[in-house]
C-alpha cells in the first residue's frame, strides 16, 4: 500500500532565530490525540522535565512531557511541531531555552498554554506579541 505523505516547513514561532538558544530533546508521546487521530506536540508548547532541574540543568537523557507534574520544572517550549508515529512512545525534538518567542504565530490552544506563570517558570524566553503572518 502506497501512502502519500506531505511536508511543509513550519511557522517560524522566533523572532531573531539566531539568536535563540535551542538543545535537542527527548519528548514523550503526548496522553491524548488531536481532532485527526494522531499524536502531536505543536511548536511553542511549554515542556516540563520529570524532576527539579538543578543547577546543572537538564538531563537530556530524559524525555520531557507535555504536561506539568510532581516536582518537575519548566525547562522551555517546543520549537517545532512533532507528529509521533505509530507505536512511537518517545520523539526527538528541539527545545528553545533562551529567545524571543512570537506569541501570535503561536496555535490558539498553545497560546492558552502560556500563562503568567509558565512564564515565570520560563525567565529566559520572552513572549512577544509580533507578527500574525
């Protein structure tokens, strides 16, 4: 069976891209999937760590979730969107830590997401209200 696949580039969601700090990531699937059926992370998401950073930082060797619980810390939001295929419990992905994030390029249900304290979680990204297009 032959399935046809296609593949855009992303919105950019940072102003000044060169500026930004970014790591790779290991993310984990989310628990819920979207109206079409399938798994995905969409870029801005704030990402949350399974226990308190230190002042070391983040243990890349851990995935990061979508969703914030127990003593786990923000440690900073998606840079693009991951579509987990099937039977994928855990995606590669790019997490920004420092930068300017464009909150108006942002999905609506991501946009919900950033609020004034993953913001405060989140002191080293700063959410500015840029462009929509």
């Amino acid at each position: 069976m032959v399935t046809k696949e296609t593949y855009t580039t992303g919105t950019v969601i940072l102003i000044k891209p060169e500026t930004a700090r970014r790591v790779g990531c290991v993310i984990k699937k989310p628990s819920l999937s979207d109206s079409d059926g399938k798994y995905r992370v969409k870029a801005g998401t704030p990402l949350y760590t399974s226990e308190a950073l230190t002042e070391v930082g983040i243990d890349r060797s851990k995935a990061l979730s979508d969703t914030e619980g127990g003593v786990g810390s923000a440690a900073g939001v998606l840079y693009e969107d991951i579509v987990f295929k099937d039977k994928e419990e855990e995606a590669n992905g790019t997490l920004v830590i420092n930068g300017m994030v464009d909150y108006l390029k942002l999905d609506s249900t991501i946009q919900a997401k950033i609020t004034t304290d993953v913001e405060t979680k989140l002191p080293h990204i700063q959410f500015v209200r840029g462009r929509a297009d």
